[in-house]
C-alpha cells in the first residue's frame, strides 16, 4: 500500500513491488498463493477507521486470506505439497506462521474452500442460522444477494423453509437469484420503482433480514421489518470506500417500536465450529442443495481492479485472484 | 387532540372539553383519575408514524396511563373505592374494560405506582436486567439518566455491580446523578466538551448502553462501546417531536465492527412478568437501595406543558399531572 486510499482503491494506491522470497522461521511455512480472496473487507483494513482487526499499515502488503500450495515448512503441522489457507496477503508467496490444512478428500475443488466452504459460506450459515434464529414460514430480506454470501443466506433460508427475498442490483442477477438460487422474490434496487418492489417482495413483512450493504438501503429494509425482527448486521459496503462519516440510517424508531435486534455480526465468532459449519454446508452442496460460484480474474495486478469489481456489483459469485493453476480444479465442480 | 401536533405539543393542539360522564357497559368500570401519567410516548402517539400502538385518532382524547379510584364497577374483579390503574386518558374520568387493581398493602403511595413499581420502573427492571444482560464490573453508560427510567436504570446498575454513568442536561442534574443516585460519573451534554467527558468517564468502553434518547447523542455513545455490547434501545425521544425523518446515526460501524447487539425494547413484552418485577423493585425500594422522585403538576390544563417539561429536561422524576389529592400520600414517601 503506497498509501491510504481516499474513496475508491486505485492503482496508484498501491505498488507492486518485487522482493527476494525471505527465508523461514522455525514455527512457520512457505506457501505459493493459487487464490487470494477478495472481500469488501479488504478495503475496510486500508482505512484507519477504529476496527475489529487492526487496520494495514502503510507500505505493508494489503492483508488477505489466501488458498496454497505448502513450498517449505518449519511447521510439524505441514509439509511440502499441502494445501492450506490462512492470513497471507496481495503477494504471490506468504510465509504463514498459522494456517488451515484444506481437507482434500472432501472431493471439491480449491476454489470452494475460497467460497461456499469458506469465509463467505461459513459467514452465511452462522450469521443467517445462530444470530437470525430463522423459523419456517418466515420471510428472509437479504441484501447483496447475488454475492457471495447472499447467495448462500437465500438457499439456506429456503432449506429452512423461509421465503427468501434477494436485493440485487440489475435484471440479471435478479433472474440468478431466482433462477440459479431458489430465491422466491428478487428485487431490482436500481430500480425506479424499487421501494415499492421490495414492499410488494415481502408481503406480511420481514422477520430476518441479512444486511451486507447498509446506508439507504438499510433504512428501506427497516421501513418493512415485522414485530420481533432479526437482523443480522453482516456487512456495510455501501461506505467502506467513504473517507468520513459513514451513511447514516433513520429508522432505527422501527427498531424500538417492533422490537428488533440489529446484530453486529464477525465470523471470527464462530471460528471454533469451523468444522461443524464447514461440514453442513458441503453435505447441501453435495446435495445439490446448494449452488455456488466463483468469479475469477488472473494475475496479481488485477487485485485493485478486482476489489472495485466487488464494489461495483460485477462479480458473479466469490470474486478471487488466480495466480497459478489451482491443482485440485475440475475435479468436482459444480458450476 | 383537535389537531395532530407538528413538532412540539402546544395547547392550541387541543381543546379542553367537558361532557357528560358516561354510563359503564356490563364488564367496565368509572375511574377517577388522581393522576395522569406524562411519558414521551404520549407524543408519539399523538402522531401518525407506523408503531406499536395505533396512534390518536384525531377528536380523540390523548391516550395515557392513568391511576384513580373506582367509582361505580360493572366488573366482578373491581368495586368501588378501589384504587386501579389502566389505560385512560387526559380526562377526568374514564371508562375502563381492563384495568389492574393497585396492591395498597405494599404500603407505598399512589404516586409510586406511576413511577418505581409502574411502567417507568419496570422498563428500567426488565429493559436492563433482561435485555442489558449486564455483569457485574461492567460499565454502563445510561442517557437521560436524570429521568424516570434512567435514574432506576443506574441504581440497578450499581445493584448489580456495574459501574454506572449518566448523561444527562446541566450540572444540577449531573450533580443529582452521583448524589441522589448513586451514579459513579455523570456527564453533562450540554457541555461544549461533553464528548471528551463521556469518553473519560468510560474509562475502557462501554459494555452496557440504556439508551433513550437516540440521534448524534447515540452516535457518541456507539463510538466507546466495546466487543459484544449491548445497547438497549428504549426511546428515542430526541425525535419524538419531528415531523419527517428522524435522527439519524452514522455510528452502526461499530455495532458491526464490535459484534454488538442493538436491541429494541418495550415494556409491553414483559406485563406477564409484571408481578415478579415490581416485587424486586419494590425490596430495594424497602431496603433503601433505590430512591425514587415524582414530579408533579396539578390540573388536567397542565398536561401539554407537563409533556414538554419532560422533553426540554426539565422534570425532576417521573412526570405526573395530579387531578385530586392522592388519598395514600404520605403513608410511606421515600422522596
């Protein structure tokens, strides 16, 4: 990071910087990135605003969760070969003193481990089932949902026996949600007419709402929520790129009068049931229960512009960086 | 109401009329009312915004809690010379088909049932305790903790172990706080550095908010909360008043970024619980360990004035407009 972003990331924000791979310490592992993970959250950490992790100090790599290939190891954990996942960075090579071994003989490919079995997926089925508390015949509102974590909140809801209700922008990742997804409603925010959609959309109101983006959005999806309403508050990516105050939400007076619960939400929660989520999610997945889907770019120079993909709404399915073949791809894939 | 009030209640918004008392159904009783209760709610119902309860129909007399004796019963639960509470008016007399018989062997005054053991109380109890889930040696940050709530609020607070800090309006009040109540710091809002104050009174952050006054006050607040808090949203009465939008805050970050819980609380969940509630407050009542206040207006052409006494801060206890003299007053006051 060349410096701080103010708004949007751009190239010149950051540089690509070539450096000798530095050797290891004992404790740790070197590992050659396939994937690197792009999430909103990466922009959240080159801002200095008051965070859960500390934020990315300038002229550090931008912090990442990155999908590799084990080149060396000074860790009894891992050996050569493996492949893992962990804390690395915008760089083709980490060295990990923590990392996840990913369970090959689950019979998916890399890529899945970066998206529906991973930190998208798992922040899915613990945000929408632990802190939503879902119950059948209950109509569910998620935000961003064509994303990579919306996408997966819907199908839950529908395995739950929910009325899933997506907020997407554009007809055609309206028609995925509905189509590829299970989705019962999908609504079109850049819409004119749009409010009055989502109210349509939601019938007797919202007992859930799983919310990504926050600001005016937020506030709609307030104006609709029913007596004793969940919602999980998972992201806000409507001001990650803003520099000051963040978009301010109004009608938090529904909050008090039907008694609702706006949850922060982290998945850093619910790392100690990685397993267990993991294990539910790939059980709908083989299933057939569960559809999901990446969208990757190639190359490390396109992280920037991947990033604002994400912020831009582009992305169809986990956005993720390749910058080497991914060993276990085409295996299963269930694109 | 002979028009719906925009922005602050003004007697011109009503007109004093007198009619005849009515005759009582099979199944009603005829109160008449000692006092009349003066709560922020009072003006939220006087206008049109979707909430909990229907709002005042215009024509319609302002919807209130009142406490009176029982002049002629058409119901087996009640006769007359009863002393009951329920849900009248500002009037005179009303017609009541439910209503709750007040327990004169508690050996307190009326008044006292319309603040510490009546709703102002027991949604301190149950809003705190319940919704709060404080521990003890946490801090917790209560605004217009001057009030009838609040003050309640902050003397189960230190009950519990906690370390309790009050916002409130001006010294007097400020000082009433630490001395009266009990309060380990109160910080004056009307100080041009008041959010300095709040932020070194505490200390390391904030574990438990009872908020009740909402906007750019609850921004302050959201900016010192920490991981997992808990902010119990009982009122928002900085817009009680306005017409359009209400307050917004910009501060919903950290209830995401702090994996806080903002929860919206209203007394109405927990009357089947009212018993074991006012049981426990009225022990620390006994025991000396919760002081309480009333203040008090005589004449129902008082009430619009006492209304806005509450909002501009300027009552000292629990708001209540007297109509005849309480015939319990005197037995026991703690005041």
């Amino acid at each position: 990071m060349a410096h701080r972003p103010q708004g949007r990331v751009a190239d010149s924000d950051l540089s690509l910087v070539t450096e000798p791979i530095p050797d290891i310490a004992n404790g740790e592992i070197l590992v050659r990135n396939i994937y690197i993970s792009i999430d909103p959250t990466n922009r959240l950490w080159m801002s200095d605003v008051d965070q859960f992790e500390t934020p990315i100090a300038e002229a550090a790599p931008i912090r990442a969760m990155t999908f590799g290939e084990v080149l060396e190891s000074r860790n009894a954990k891992f050996k050569a070969g493996d492949l893992v996942t962990g804390q690395g960075a915008w760089e083709t090579h980490s060295v990990m003193a923590r990392a996840r071994l990913l369970p090959h003989e689950e019979g998916v490919d890399l890529a899945a481990h970066a998206s529906v079995l991973g930190m998208p997926g798992l922040s899915a089925y613990f945000g929408f089932v632990e802190e939503g508390q879902p119950k059948a015949g209950e109509t569910v509102v998620i935000s961003a949902a064509a994303g990579a974590v919306g996408s997966v909140v819907g199908q839950i809801a529908k395995i739950k026996g929910c009325r899933a209700v997506g907020i997407a922008g554009g007809p055609e990742k309206c028609r995925r949600l509905i189509e590829r997804y299970g989705f019962d409603r999908a609504v079109d925010y850049k819409s004119a007419q749009w409010e009055a959609d989502l109210a349509d959309a939601c019938g007797d109101g919202i007992d859930v709402a799983f919310e990504n983006v926050g600001g005016t959005l937020l506030d709609c999806v307030l104006r609709h929520i029913n007596d004793r309403a969940r919602i999980v508050l998972c992201g806000l990516i409507a001001s990650y790129n803003d520099a000051g105050d963040w978009q301010g939400v109004t009608m938090l007076r529904n909050v008090l009068l039907r008694r609702a619960r706006l949850q922060g939400f982290l998945i850093a929660t619910y790392w100690p049931r990685l397993t267990e989520g993991r294990q539910q999610l790939k059980r709908w997945v083989d299933e057939g229960r569960l559809k999901w889907d990446v969208d990757v770019v190639d190359g490390i120079g396109q992280a920037p512009a991947a990033l604002n993909r994400v912020f831009d709404g582009l992305s169809t399915g986990k956005q993720l960086v390749r910058l080497t073949d991914d060993p276990w791809a085409g295996e299963i894939n269930n694109q």
